[in-house]
C-alpha cells in the first residue's frame, strides 16, 4: 500500500497544533507554535497573521515526506470573530471567545430577540457568540463592519490563506448563535437585523471538500499544489470525533485552556436545558451536548504565571507543572476544607453568567500551597460535573474520554473520575482537536472510507483510570457546598463587575 499522510492543524486559543497522521491512524510528527493573547481589561484579541505566521512555521517544520500528503483539515478556536476585505486581509484584530466586552449586546438581543434565537439555537445569547460581537461591532465599529467583505472564523481565516476561499462549516456558524440548528443553515432571520448576509461566506458541512491548496500557498509552505482542503469543524466539534464522541453514550471530557465536555446525540433533541448547549457535529446531519468550563486549564496556568515562580526557576528542562503537581496525591480529598471557583473570565455551563468570579472559599492559616492546587485541580472537576449533572443525570455513560494538555498528569483524570463517579479513560493522542481535523481531512480526501473506519483507526487509549467509591461519596459533599457557594455569592459578582468597569474610579 502505497503511504498517505494527512495533515491536521488545531488553532488553539494559546497555539496551533499540526499533526501528520499516516493511512494507519498514527501521528508520525507534530508541531506546536505559540501566539500572543492581547488583553485589555474585558476585550481580549488576537492578531490573525500571527496565527498564519504559527501555522506557516509549524508546517515548515514538520519532519515527513510532504509529497505524499493527501489532505489538510482545520480546526480552530470557536466565537473567534475575523473581519477581512476582499484580498482576506484582516480589517482589525481578532475578537476571540475570551472577550467579555458585548455584556451589554447579548442583554439586548436576548431582549429583544430571544425566543427567536431560541427557537433556532436552542440557547441565549451571551458576550461569548460572535452574534453578540457583530451587534457590539454594529453599534461601536460601524464604519469596520460597513467595510468587511467577508465574517470568518479562527479557522477559516487559515482556510482562506490556504485556498483563497471564503468559506466556513456548520458546526462553527452553529457554536456562534448564527446557525439554524434543524435546517443547518444560516439563520437569516436574525442575522439580517445586524448585518447584511452578503458578508456572510459559503456555508458547508466539515468533511467537505471546498478546495485545493494554491501554487503560491505551496511553494511557501514547502508542499504540494492541489492538496485536498475540507471545510473543516469549530474546535469542539473536531474535538468529539477526535476523543470517539461518535455514537451513543460516548462522551468526552478534555482539560485545555478551556475545559470541554461533549456527549453524542444521533439526532437534535426536540427541547434543551439552556444551561448547556447543542451544537451540529461535525459529521453530517448529527448533533452532541456540550458544556464548557471556561478556564478549566487557565486555572492552573494563572496560578503557575501568579504564585508558581518557585516552580518555574527549579523547573530547568522539566515542566512546572509537574513541579506544581507533585506530592498532590499525598493532600486528602476536598484540599482540608479549601474549594476553589473556576471562574477566571466569567462562567459558562451551567450558570452562563460573563460576571462570575474565581476564588478561594475557606482559606485558613492551616492551608498550604499544595492544598490550593489541589483545590484548583478540583474546582475545575466541579464545573465538569455540572454538565454531565445536565446532559447524563441517569449515568447512562459510564465511561469518560479523557484528553488533552491538563490530563498529562494523572492526578487530574483521576480527581475527575472520582469527582464525577465514572470511570475515565486517558487518550494516548492528548490533542484532540487536532486528531479530530485530520480525521476530518482524512475522510474527506477519501484515505478512510467513512468516520466509523477513521475511528477505529486514530481513537486509542493508554490507560483506563477507575474512580474510588470511598473518594467519590466525599466529593458528593464537598460538590453540593461548591454549589452552594456559588449561588450565595452570585449577587456580589455583579457588584464587582461595576467595581470593575469603574476603574478604582467612585464617581458616578
């Protein structure tokens, strides 16, 4: 059999990751790049050409044979928003998913508009969408969005550069309230009242072939004219089938710089609980549950980057996070009494509150720094256990796919299992995303036959983690006050917040 590579490339909110995967389901070379997250009080951006820049460099790089590549899939960051004029060039940084700054636009279109977008997302507008970016884009930047082009995504932008198409996939369009969920379609009806839908790129299914890549792409990328491109999936939707979110009572749950949760629906539910989300996968005509911790692993980097120079200067060639993680085993259950609010930039599932606050929650004199990781580590498994308290209340999934970055260690898989009370099983391929997207290149360039193959072929497994029952029944507790906790301290994020935005300023 004549060798087949495929490339898939994952542009994360802190990196891109590129693996090339061979026609046996197995990474032969990876590459990661990192970019700059550009922070300013609520807005957070990015610079797309330092996405193109990670992505050109990390290809460059790869250590294959490049003339046997036969196809390229994306996946990128979802609600990352990109205005482009005619020739792709970027009209303004990158609004991207962290940005709070449409607080004010998603109150209004929820006012105004919310049954509507309920009845076609099955969900509640929130700053998070980039249709509350667009309505806060209408209202501050009218003259950038008069002169856009084309509204693309994180990862459309890189299709763009690799095949001068504009273009996007449902499962993106769906993840940003711009899709309707039934028809997968655009959902005209809405978006017509803030933008005009010329603005709007082809619209295809992920696995899709929508073009090749182009001469002059190629000889700066060191590749192959006319390599297949599909239209590739949203960073969630590439994450499911790259963890064997593909049939029913599969699902996943996976520590990036987000924390995501997705279960496998056959079809779209007739009704949805608005504290969790349905999205379109990205196999055709199928759906998934999905919940979202918003700093699940930012949690653990925010404490590393603020109290974690210790680590940092003793780590050497070894990571500070395994420094930060050691001797976590030895810290009981609960952290003595410390519990840790994940919520760094706001709450997703299932509060989806833009205004929450992360804190510590019983500090004494008595804790030491390992027992606040462990809280973090364990705040975080909190938040993962609202959803699947949602989506799976029977436990009818008794098994979790466990993956990425935050899931090195296996202190945290194994705190998540016992806090969820299901068994976990570690993925030997931690960057799902990127897994998910050359599965998506692999079958859309007709190296797999369909998705059932693809999995059974890249979806592996290295070790099966089981929870403790004894820790399990201890976490119930320490769950229910965690709970507790937040909704007594709901109103006072509000109040903070408006301290926030004053500035240290105490006029009115």
């Amino acid at each position: 059999m004549k060798a087949k590579i495929v490339l898939g490339i994952d542009l994360g909110t802190s990196a891109v990751k590129i693996l090339a995967v061979n026609q046996k389901g197995e990474v032969i070379d990876s590459q990661e790049k990192e970019y700059e997250i550009i922070r300013d009080g609520v807005k957070v951006e990015q610079k797309p050409e330092d996405w193109w820049q990670a992505v050109k460099k990390g290809i460059k790089q790869l250590s294959i044979d490049k003339k046997i590549i036969k196809g390229i899939g994306m996946s990128g960051q979802l609600n990352g928003l990109v205005l482009v004029d005619k020739k792709g060039n970027p009209l303004r940084n990158a609004i991207i998913w962290l940005d709070r700054r449409a607080s004010k636009q998603a109150r209004y279109l929820n006012k105004e508009y919310g049954d509507l977008i309920k009845d076609y997302s099955f969900s509640q507008a929130g700053p998070i969408y980039n249709l509350s970016k667009l309505q806060w884009l209408k209202e501050n930047e009218k003259e950038t969005l008069k002169n856009t082009y084309k509204i693309l995504f994180a990862k459309d932008y890189i299709t763009y550069k690799l095949t001068d198409k504009f273009v996007t996939d449902v499962s993106d369009a769906g993840a940003a309230l711009m899709l309707d969920l039934e028809k997968r379609d655009w959902a005209n009806e809405i978006l017509e009242k803030i933008i005009d839908l010329d603005k709007l790129p082809e619209l295809h299914e992920s696995v899709d072939l929508i073009g090749s890549l182009t001469s002059e792409m190629a000889e700066k990328l060191g590749l192959k004219e006319g390599i297949p491109v599909v239209a590739g999936a949203g960073d969630m939707a590439a994450l499911s089938l790259g963890t064997g979110v593909v049939r029913e009572n599969k699902a996943c749950a996976t520590i990036g710089t987000a924390g995501h949760v997705a279960a496998y629906l056959p079809q779209l539910p007739k009704k949805c609980d608005d504290r969790v989300w349905v999205m379109a996968h990205a196999i055709p005509g199928k759906y998934f549950w999905h919940g979202l911790v918003m700093t699940g692993g930012y949690s653990l980097k925010w404490f590393l980057e603020n109290l974690g120079q210790l680590e940092k200067e003793k780590a050497g060639d070894q990571s500070p996070y395994q420094l930060l993680m050691e001797g976590l085993e030895d810290v009981t259950p609960g952290s003595n009494g410390l519990i840790y609010l994940p919520f760094l930039d706001g709450a997703a599932t299932p509060y989806q509150n833009p205004e929450a606050r992360a804190g510590f929650i019983g500090l004494t004199s008595n804790h030491s720094k390992k027992e606040m990781i462990r809280a973090v580590l364990e705040g975080v498994a909190y938040n993962f256990r609202d959803s699947f308290e949602i989506i799976d209340p029977d436990q009818e999934i008794k098994e979790i796919m466990v993956g990425e970055g935050g899931s090195k260690n296996l202190i945290w898989p194994q705190i998540m299992a016992d806090v969820m009370g299901r068994d976990a099983r570690l993925l030997s391929e931690l960057n799902s995303s990127a897994l998910g997207a050359s599965m998506l290149a692999g079958v859309g360039s007709e190296v797999w036959s369909d998705f059932e193959e693809a999995d059974q072929k890249l979806i592996k497994s290295k070790q099966s983690i089981k929870y403790s029952q004894k820790n399990h029944q201890f976490y119930n507790k320490s769950y229910q006050i965690y709970q507790k906790i937040y909704n007594s301290l709901e109103d006072s994020f509000q109040e903070l917040a408006e301290l926030e935005n004053k500035g240290g300023s105490l006029d009115d």
